[in-house]
C-alpha cells in the first residue's frame, strides 16, 4: 500500500491553459442524437453545459503546458534553467517515442541535467505527479515543474455520444520546491483488472492500428467509434469510483491525522456532476468547500482537471492565503489517489484560453 | 417505512418516465422491470430522484448508489419491488 507523507516539498505556483474554443452542449445536441428531453437529464445529472477544446488541430498538449509554464516562470520571477526536473503527465504525448517532457525540456530552456520523463495516466494522473515530484525534492532536487494535461477532444471519437460530450482541453504547469514544515500525505492505488474498462484499445503494441481499426463503428449502447479511440464503460467506472473514493478519503485523514473539518479545500477530480454531489454529500461538505462546476465550463480535463479547478474557481483563495488541501482523481487504470497538502500564497492566476504565438 | 419508500420510488419513476415515455413505467407495480428499461444515465438520474426524495421526506441525506449500481447482474434496481427493498434497507442503516 503507497501511503507516504513528506514535509519538505511545497506548491509555489499552478497555471492553467484550457483549449481556445468554447463549445455549448445545445449546438452539440443533434450530432450525439440527443432530443430535448434528454439534454435536460444530462445537464441534470452530468453538467453538461459548455466545454473548452482547442481550435486548431495541430495543438497538442505539450503547447498548452509550454504557454502555462511561461505564465508560471513569468509571475514567479523563475530562471527555467534552475529546473531540476521535469514531468509531463498526458495520455496525448506529441510523438510514441521520444518522452514529451525531453522535448519540452529544450523548449522551455530547460538545463540539459534535468531529469525528464513522460507518465502516462489520466485522472489520477495529477496525485502520481505531485507525489513523484515531491519524492524528488524529498531525494534532494531543488525545484521541480509538473506538467498535466490532455487534449482529451482527440482521444474521443467525435461522434460517440458517451465520451465526446464530456471531454475538455487543458495543460498545466505546477512548479514544486523544497521548503521546511509543510506537512502533506498521499494515499496512491492501482488496480489493472479493471482496465479494459476504460481504455484505447488499438494503436499500442498489443493491438496495432490497421485499417479495420481505423473503421468506426456503431456499439450497443448506441456510440458511434473506432478502436483506435477510447472507450468508457460508464456503469463500471461509475461503480469503481463509488466504491473506492470514500474509502480513499478515510485512508487520507486517518494517514494525514487530521480530520475533514481541518481541510479548507477538496479539490477533486472533475469527473461528472453527480459523482461529485454523492462524495460532497458523503464527506458532509459544501460546495463552497468542494469546488464541483469546472467541469460544466470547461469538460473534463483529465488529469488538468484538479490544478484547473484551483485556477477558474479558487484563484484568489490560493493566490492570498495559506490552505490546507485535499486533492483527489480517480480513473483510468484503474487509478486513484488522493493528498493533503498546504500551500502558502501561491502564484495561481485565474484560468487563460490558449493562444497561438504565447507556448 | 416501506409503504413510504414505495410511493417515493413509483414518484420517481413517473417523473423520469414523462422524459423516457416506456409504457412499462406508466403504472409501476412491484414486479415491473427498471433496470434494463433504463440506460446508464436514467439510472443516474432515478437515483438522483430517490436521493432528493428521501432528503425531503427523512431530512438527511442517504446515499442510494453503491458498487453495485450499474453491475447488471448485482444491481439492485432490477425491479421496482427490489428497488424499494434496498433503498428502505438503506435508508433504516443511515438513520
């Protein structure tokens, strides 16, 4: 069981680009087939409501995370060449091969000793790099830049009615560095028998791309995609996040030895409306606490999502006092974990739209 | 208990069934199917309902879903009647 606590890694700043081009769910309506009626449940129960994807299609993560981490070496006042390491967190790499983050590390004039390295995870994927950085700072590293993101919209069929809706653009950039006295815990799970559950079937070693998988095709659920594209099965990934999340959190506390009530913020993954309502309820906390609407704005941003809600709704709470945390995210993998952490007045401007010529 | 439960579940499937229009669901009794008369976000949505129903009339809120929601072989919305078994149960273990 990875249960860790550290005290001598510290947030100092998150920023985050979300894709240019904003997407109502009423426009999207007729494409995914859905009548009137429907679209009031799902706004109801999901949130649907608008999402940020990238206009141009030759975007790619990485260009998001470049513009947020020019934002975060510009309002820290950061030489990039005092970067230790670099993580990019993303299930859209740039290429198969080499690591985006190597690439990324010559781009944003980071020095050549530093360490970088892709991990591929989606949701969860945010909680896996904060605690790989702060293991790195723990290990003797100065500063670390995290970098998470998806452009989620190209991994989606565009007409699958179950997915597409649901997905949103956005690269972060977090930077981490050692500091004395700041207490935070981390709860880390994975379990791969579940991973068909959520997955991109074609285009790996195990099922390479050939024509027929560049075929779409029309499931029983009435989703129209290819196998190169991901598939979600709703009901399972569901049932896993009721199942282990509130479990997640009871770890966390009894990890951490502090109760909920001490917790400014839970920052979670922004899965769906309803996911988020059931775990508010059962935590007992607010919405004022719980931040649940990013998603509704800007889709899903996979493992953006968390820094994403801390920049488009809680930006001026970070950005002028000290807060205790908790961050969560829960996905594909299966994988899921969750952290406590403080920060101290920390460089997290509002939420910027990506623009061309500022990555 | 139960007698309450059951008209909070049959309200419930009337109101989603004015969006849905499944003649099954017109005049819900005991033995009428749900589960598979509904998709993954109706059931979203019916359990919203019960939940919202259940805070009205109990003044706490009790969490319906579990792991075993949308598991088609576990769930235990198959039908009205075990429906309103598991939320009645549910609703007695949170008091």
């Amino acid at each position: 069981m990875a249960e860790i606590r550290f005290d001598d890694a510290a947030i100092r700043g998150i920023v985050t680009t979300a894709g240019d081009r904003k997407v109502m769910i009423e426009d999207e309506a007729e494409a995914f087939g859905y009548d009137e009626r429907t679209l009031k449940r799902l706004k109801r129960s999901m949130g649907f409501a608008s999402r940020h994807v990238v206009s141009d299609p030759s975007v790619c993560t990485s260009d998001l995370c470049a513009q947020s981490a020019h934002r975060l070496f510009k309002g820290l006042a950061i030489d990039p060449s005092s970067i230790d390491a670099l993580l990019f967190v993303s299930q859209t790499p740039d290429y198969r091969a080499p690591s985006t983050a190597i690439i990324l590390q010559d781009r944003l004039g980071l020095s050549t000793r530093t360490v970088a390295f892709d991990i591929n995870l989606g949701c969860s994927g945010f909680i896996n790099g904060l605690y790989t950085a702060y293991s790195f700072i723990h290990s003797g590293m100065e500063r670390v830049l995290l970098c998470v993101g998806d452009i989620a919209s190209r991994f989606a069929y565009p007409q699958d009615k179950n997915l597409t809706p649901l997905m949103g653009d956005a690269g972060s950039a977090v930077l981490i560095e050692r500091t004395v006295n700041s207490p935070s815990a981390f709860v880390l799970h994975s379990d791969g028998s579940g991973y068909e559950h959520l997955i991109i079937p074609a285009g790996g070693c195990r099922q390479p791309v050939t024509p027929e998988s560049l075929e779409p095709k029309t499931f029983e659920d009435g989703a129209i995609r290819r196998a190169v594209d991901m598939f979600m099965n709703g009901g399972e990934i569901f049932n896993f996040t009721i199942k282990v999340v509130p479990a997640m959190f009871e770890e966390l506390f009894a990890l951490s030895g502090r109760e909920k009530e001490t917790v400014d913020y839970f920052v979670l993954h922004q899965a769906n409306r309803y996911i988020l309502q059931n775990i508010a309820k059962r935590l007992g906390v607010g919405a004022e606490r719980l931040p649940m609407d990013t998603m509704t704005e800007y889709g899903n941003q996979n493992s953006a999502s968390i820094p994403g809600t801390v920049n488009a709704r809680l930006s001026n709470v970070y950005s002028q006092k000290r807060v205790r945390s908790v961050f969560a995210g829960f996905g594909i993998g299966l994988s899921w974990g969750a952290c406590m952490v403080e920060t101290d007045t920390i460089f997290a401007p509002p939420i910027q739209l990506y623009q061309k010529g500022q990555a | 208990m139960r007698e309450t439960i059951d008209e909070l579940v049959k309200e419930t499937i009337r109101e989603l069934n004015e969006d849905l229009n499944e003649a099954a669901l017109e005049c819900p009794d005991e033995q009428t199917p749900l589960f598979e008369l509904l998709d993954s976000m109706a059931v979203l949505d019916f359990i919203l309902g019960v939940e919202e129903r259940i805070q009205q009339r109990f003044g706490r809120y009790v969490q319906v879903a579990d792991e075993t929601t949308m598991d088609a072989s576990a769930t235990p919305f198959k039908s009205v009647g075990s429906a309103v078994d598991f939320i009645m149960k549910k609703v007695q273990n949170d008091g």
